[in-house]
C-alpha cells in the first residue's frame, strides 16, 4: 500500500462506517483484549461501499467467470436495501440467478423481515399473535402464518400496520425466488478457509451455522452486507492521532474533534456525551445536508482567519452559546430491487419511536394506502402522524 504525509491546515473526515470483511470470533476476541489487528482481506471478499468499490466488484467477478462464460458460485451475506439492490444490480450486469446464493443472517432482536425496507427497528420482549395471511409465496414465510409483535390490545391495529409494510418484503422475495437465486434464511457465516492463488489468498469454502447445525459451502466470491462498522485502519489512526473516540468519533457543535485543525460528520461521529444529544447523532438525518452545514461551517472559519483573532476567553464565551445544529431535510432511499422494481421511501429525519410504543400510546397516526405491490398502479403509503403531518411516505411499483 502507498503511504505518505501530506501537510494540511484542515483535515475533514467524512468516511463513515462501512460494510468490510466479516470478523469471525477469534478476531473478536482479540478485539475484547484490547489487540486491535489488521487482518488480511481475501481477494475474492468484496464490500460495496460507493460507486468504486462496486466497479471493482464487477471487474473481479467478470474475471472469476471469464466474461460472464464459466459458472461461479457467488455468495451475497446480509439482510438490508443495500443488499437487495446489489443483487438487482449483478442480475442486471448478467450473472444467472442460479449462480447466487443469499444468506439472511439472524435478524436482531429489534429487527424484522420487513424493517430492511420500513428501517423499523423496535421488537423488545414483544407478545406473539397469529394472523393468517393468503396470497404469500412460501418462499417468503414459512406456512401460511406471520407472526405479528405487539400488546394484545394492541394487536389490531399492529397487525395491519405490519401487513401492510410485509407486502413489499414479500414481492421482493417471491422475485429472488422467481430468479432461480437460492436463499439460506437465518444462518450465520462463522468461518472461512483460504487457499493461495495468483491472485492472493482467497476464499475457498465458508462455514455457516444455524441452531448448532454447520454447512460449508463452496464460495468464489463473498459479498458481505452484514453490517457497517468503523474500518480498522481509519480506527487505528484515529486512536494513534490521540482523538477522543467513544465507540464513535467524538466531535463539538462545530463539527471538531478535539484537535481544532480537525474536523468530522457522518455516521462515524457522535457528539460529546455532556450534551445529552443521542436522538441527534448524524446517523439519523440527510447525509446531503451535514455536508452543506460543514461546508458553510468550513467557510467562516476560513474566511475569518484573516481577521481579528478570537481570545480563549471569547472563544470559550461564543462556544457556551453554541447549539447542537438542528437538520431538517428528510431522509430519501430510492433504489432498483429484484424483479425490476423501483423502491422509493421517505421518512422524517431524527431519531423515531418504535412502532409498538406509538401505537401503545396511541400517537402512532394513521397509514393511507393505494395500489398493491402487483397492481400496475404499483402501491403507494402514506403514514401520518398524530397531527396530520406526513411521516414517512414508500413507492414501490415497476413504473
């Protein structure tokens, strides 16, 4: 890897968490005893993180299968938007579905199978209710039952909530089956073994679990979507820079660490923990929008440099007064799913509550619907709120 330094009189960090190799328990471990170690990535381990590293996906496979002649088995990891898009995405580029294999890996406890579309997140000791539902591919549930979480005076409503955010999570499931792509639902990748090549090392077989029960599996190419976290060289620069990190990295309400020359937004930020401000942490609101706010940030400090410099006392004055910076503009998802589906889906920004309490409470609103998911109309939602004001509002239909 080429390495260097280069002088700065700003330095802006904007990389965020990503999606990269899977880390396996004995890497953890080493992790709990304070060994923070890069390990090598296999040739064949791919991430998609941005427009490059898709390109760079694309290039490696079209060489495994020699333009696309030879069959190779490709394994998709992960259970979110990004995950379905990619898989639309190598259908498109012309990979047989019959040459894919999608694990879902366990859901978390707060997860459901719809909330990688409704980005839900809000299963806390729920109770179980049975409602039959008809018209669903087997492929997609198992029987002919969804289990629905909620209060039992509640379930009702929740259930008509979750049937209708289930309906896009079923049609894209019914159109992964219809594409021959093979699924493993609910097993957990927990080992590989590696082979050397010309290429590197790379994966040869990997180790999934579910209940106990192991299968190792042949793999020529692993896309891991599992989740994002902190990349390991960024986090150990970061800790050799002496910033302050807290699991995340630390910043004020002008968007600096702790060294002044530097600046940070995004998903790998979060604020100082005496501003009590968790519901506000940047990984709630409009990406576009941080970097509009540090960019105009970034152009006062720079435009005043020349002029009168600030006392430590009135700096520290002028900082008392700061705010944490209010955002407002939403969060958009817009994106191509399996079966060539056009999925758009738009939510108020900041942090939201779960589900099961809004309807508890019953501040949750009410849930506008048009279409289906198989209509030529396409289905369309719209969820207000307690006060009439839209919440969130998906599209999903093939026009």
């Amino acid at each position: 890897m080429h390495q260097g330094n280069i002088t700065y009189d700003y330095l802006i960090l904007t990389c965020g968490l990503q999606y990269q190799r899977p880390q396996f328990q004995d890497e953890l471990e080493e992790q709990r005893r304070g060994e923070f170690l890069e390990h090598e990535t296999p040739w064949n381990c791919l991430a998609i993180n941005d427009d490059a590293e898709a390109a760079v996906c694309l290039e490696k496979i079209n060489k495994l299968t020699d333009n696309l002649k030879l069959e190779k088995r490709i394994i998709i990891y992960g259970h979110n938007i990004d995950c379905y898009c990619a898989l639309q995405g190598l259908l498109e580029f012309g990979i047989k579905g019959s040459w894919i294999t999608l694990i879902q890996p366990p859901l978390q406890e707060c997860e459901t199978h719809h909330s990688a579309f409704f980005n839900n997140c809000e299963i806390t000791k729920p109770q179980k209710f049975q409602i039959k539902v008809s018209r669903i591919s087997k492929s997609a549930i198992s029987g002919s039952s969804l289990i629905l979480y909620s209060e039992p005076k509640d379930s009702l409503k929740s259930a008509q909530t979750l049937i209708d955010a289930f309906k896009v999570y079923a049609e894209v499931m019914k159109s992964i089956s219809r594409s021959n792509i093979k699924m493993l639902v609910g097993w957990e990748l927990t080992d590989w073994n590696l082979k050397e090549s010309l290429d590197g090392r790379i994966i040869e077989t990997i180790v999934i679990r579910l209940k106990g029960k192991l299968k190792t599996l042949e793999c020529d190419a692993l896309i891991n979507f599992r989740e994002k976290t902190i990349n390991m060289t960024i986090f150990l620069a970061i800790c050799k820079s002496g910033l302050m990190f807290d699991g995340q990295l630390i910043i004020d309400t002008e968007l600096r660490t702790n060294d002044p020359s530097i600046f940070a937004a995004g998903t790998i930020t979060k604020y100082c923990r005496r501003f009590y401000s968790e519901i506000w942490q940047h990984v709630h609101f409009n990406s576009i929008e941080i970097g509009e706010k540090l960019a105009r940030i970034l152009q006062s400090i720079i435009e005043n440099e020349h002029r009168r410099v600030e006392t430590p006392e009135e700096a520290s004055e002028r900082k008392k007064n700061l705010t944490i910076p209010v955002f407002r503009t939403p969060k958009v998802v817009a994106c191509t799913l399996p079966g060539g589906y056009r999925y758009l889906y738009i939510f108020k920004p900041g942090k939201h509550m779960m589900r099961r309490l809004a309807i508890h409470y019953n501040i949750y609103g009410q849930v506008l619907v048009t279409g289906s998911c198989t209509s030529d109309i396409g289905y369309f939602r719209i969820r207000l709120n307690r006060f009439d004001v839209i919440e969130t509002m998906t599209c999903f239909t093939k026009q």
